[in-house]
C-alpha cells in the first residue's frame, strides 16, 4: 500500500488529507486541501519530520506522522541510533 485517504475534524471542519509514500524513498507526501507538503524518516531519530512544503499546524503533522508510523511500519532510518555508522565497513 502506498496510498492512505481520509478526513478529519480539525475545529469542526472536515479536512481531506491524502497520504501518499514515495516509491524507494523514505519521503511521504501529505497533500491537505490541495496544498503538498513533504515529509521524511529521519536517518539518526527514526521519527518523522518536516522536509519541505507549507508548514502545517501541529495537530495535523501529529495525526500524519501517526498515520505514517501506523500504515508505514516497515519503513525505517538507514543507520539507528547507537548502531553502526558505517565506519566499520571496508570500501573494496
């Protein structure tokens, strides 16, 4: 799956937002009433952040990150924190 449509009550107004993953990438877009907003898994914290786009209020960027986490989970950071940072690895 890599779409996600639904419609929440923000102040009592009904508000559409579309969530669509990007193909191989850990990018989501977050498309609310027509505006596209960007949003990335972060490399060191594994949390979803602001990337580029219209910022949104808080409340919908924590219902889109749970939203991300929820239908996403499979979708990780490249390097955790506290793991391996790659310097360990040989370039052959």
């Amino acid at each position: 799956m890599r779409h996600i449509a639904c419609t929440l009550n923000v102040d009592g107004v009904p508000t559409k937002i579309n969530i669509r993953k990007v193909a191989k990438e850990r990018r989501f877009l977050a498309i609310v009433d027509q505006t596209v907003t960007e949003y990335i898994i972060s490399d060191e914290t594994n949390e979803v952040e602001y990337y580029e786009g219209p910022k949104l209020d808080d409340y919908l960027f924590e219902k889109i990150a749970a939203l991300i986490k929820q239908y996403f989970p499979k979708v990780k950071a490249i390097v955790k924190v506290g793991e391996d940072n790659y310097e360990d690895y040989d370039d052959y």
